[in-house]
C-alpha cells in the first residue's frame, strides 16, 4: 500500500469507474509514475481484492497494513501484484506455524517502522543535497524520476546487503546466551549520551544550523559506538541510546564519545550515563530498569562526564578492567615499587564513588564516576 500524493485533478473521462476517479483527483502524473517505477507495477487491487487474492481475511489484511504504516484508503483500487504477495507470505508463515498470527504482526510493525525512516531519509538527503537544478537547468521535480531510477536497484542491493550483515550479527549475539531466558533478557550495558543544553540552542540556532548539528552529533556517536564493538539502538535529536555486551567496551565508549566532543568546538559539552544489568529487548529497543537508570544517570552527570552505576562498576572490577578499590590498588602499587610485593594489574579504567542519591522509582543510588587510568 502506498501514501498518494496530492495533485491537480485531471478532466473526468465517461470510461473511468469511482475508484479510478479516486485514485486520479490524489495523483499527480509525476507520482503515478514514480509509484510505478518504485513498486515495478501498476494499480489492479482495492485492498478487500488483494486480500481475497492473498486468501487471507479483509481484518488480517488491514491489521498487516496498518502495522506496516500505511493508511486505511477505503476500497479504492491502489494495490499491487507484491502487496497481494507481501499478505500471502505473512499469513502462509502462520498457517505454517513458523509464527504467531501476533508475532508476523510485530515483523510487519518493526519492517515498516524502520523502513519508513530510512526512506524519508533517504529521499530528504537524495533531493536536497544531490540535486541543483541550477546546475541541470531543470526543477526538482524534472530531476526526481530519473535520479530514482539511477538510484533503485544500487539502493536495493545495498538494503538487502546491510540486513543480512546486521542479521548475521544480532543472530551471533542472541546464540551465544547461555539459555534461552538470556536470549529475551539479557544482562547489557546500556548508555545514554546527551547534549547539554541544546533546548537553549534551538532558541538560538537557524533550523539549517541546528539540523546540521544534530547530524554531526548523531554520526559521530554511530561511528565511536560501531567502531568500539557496541550497537547504536536509537537517536533522539540530543541524545542517543547504546548498549555493549561487555562492561569495558561500554566504558571505552562513553569516555570515547566525551573526548571527541570535547575537543569539537562546535559541539556543546555532553555527558554520558551508563547502567549494567538485566534488559528486555523487543524491534531492535531495550526496556527495563537497567535503561530507566541510565537515562537518570544521564541526567544527574556533571558536565563533559561518565557516570556509571554500582553494577557497573562491580562488573569492570570482576572484569579487571578496574580497581574494585583504588586504596588496595595503591597500596599493591607502592608494596611493588619498594619489592616487596608482586605489581598490580594493568587497569584501563579509575572509579570514584560519588554522593548517594534517592531516584524516583529507582531507590537510592551511588553513582560512580569514570574515568581513564592515569
């Protein structure tokens, strides 16, 4: 099911049915024949249609469609050979028994939602940054049809490419949990990355300057956080939300992120918040309190640092990538330089025990700051 454009309505022709007329007063010619180009077929089915095509029922249909984010249209006739095909193979995976009549919704949901952002993405970047029609002598609108056509198969081909690699890699994950609870609700550091004050900059920044700002912000924490072997789950404009499987890789990361920006002077100051402990994850997000004491140790952390939580701190001790006490690792230290006791780990991380706080709905919390090993 596709969205339609809406466009100048064409003369009625005696031979043209209601559905016809429908479709032709919300189309323009330019979008019939990028939707043809797009879908690689034309209109033949008003959704009651495709659903009787699909053998499936008209509400299975119409709850596939809405998950996947298309608007109800009514019966006016819009569908396609692939949408027919799309609802034979959602419904043939539940006969099967390969899935659950709500999970093909849930893969119907988590496809479109994703989709529909890249998309929108796509399409913003391509015509804004890729066309000058002062350059070409023709519009934006001229230049649109030939440059999807250019466009659709290499995007095509790199789309399927990029799933199977992220699938590959997400399947790796999930298959070396221990059983099958850790394979829902899995122990994850989970981080926040936030900049500071940017409600005041966009009271004072042109909306070209502050999309700009939020690109680079965004590309620069999905570059460190891939980079560093963590996931980037979702971008907020100011903030961003990462996980790692391990505590250490979180932890080069957050600290990672603060120095970046830090010696970025066009970005404002950032703090980070990690948490480690038990997360749900469900399309692609995690929930749970783990993440909940995160984001409210992102909120509490001083300026241009990394605030971690008691579990995490424990983990990078058990881990030895920090001291469990920093009096004990001097006192070993000092016993090794006067040799009279065996040198200390080589840690990468400090920890400092900051003020314990009560959190609404969290209790009280001791925050930890992080900080590189000197």
């Amino acid at each position: 099911m596709t969205a339609d454009d809406p466009g100048a309505a064409p003369a009625r022709d005696e031979d043209t049915g209601p559905e016809d007329e429908a479709a032709a007063a919300t189309d323009g010619p330019l979008a019939i024949r990028l939707e043809q180009l797009i879908l690689g077929a034309d209109r033949r089915y008003t959704p009651f249609q495709a659903a009787r095509a699909a053998g499936v029922s008209m509400d299975l249909a119409a709850r596939f469609w809405r998950a996947m984010g298309f608007a109800d249209i009514g019966q006016v006739k819009a569908l396609t050979e692939a949408d027919v095909l799309a609802l034979r193979r959602l419904a043939g995976l539940v006969e099967a028994g390969l899935l659950s009549e709500a999970m093909a919704v849930q893969v119907a949901r988590s496809t479109g939602q994703t989709t529909a952002r890249l998309a929108d993405w796509q399409i913003d970047s391509f015509l804004e940054g890729l066309t000058e029609p002062a350059d070409t002598g023709l519009t934006r609108t001229e230049i649109t049809y030939p440059l999807v056509e250019l466009l659709l198969p290499e995007l095509e081909e790199f789309l399927v490419y990029v799933w199977r690699r992220q699938l590959a890699a997400a399947t790796g994950r999930v298959v070396q949990a221990q059983d099958d609870a850790e394979m829902v609700d899995r122990r994850l550091a989970v981080g926040f990355a936030d900049l500071v004050g940017f409600t005041r900059l966009t009271r004072r920044l042109e909306e070209e300057e502050l999309g700009e700002l939020v690109e680079a912000f965004e590309t620069t924490c999905a570059d460190l956080v891939a980079a560093h072997g963590g996931r980037l789950i979702k971008t907020l404009g100011d903030e961003v939300l990462f996980s790692a499987d391990d505590a250490g890789i979180a932890a080069e990361i957050g600290l990672r992120l603060i120095e970046t920006m830090t010696h970025d002077e066009t970005m404002p100051e950032l703090r980070v918040g990690i948490a480690f402990g038990t997360v749900t994850t469900r399309m692609g997000d995690v929930f749970g309190t783990t993440v909940n004491l995160a984001s409210r140790l992102t909120s509490i952390a001083p300026k241009d640092t990394v605030l971690v939580d008691e579990a995490f701190a424990e983990e990078l001790g058990r881990t030895g990538e920090a001291p469990v006490s920093e009096a004990d690792a001097a006192a070993a230290q000092k016993a090794a330089d006067e040799g009279t006791g065996e040198p200390p780990p080589s840690y990468r991380f400090a920890l400092q025990p900051m003020w314990q706080r009560p959190v609404r709905g969290l209790g009280v919390i001791e925050p930890w700051l992080l900080s590189r090993r000197g």
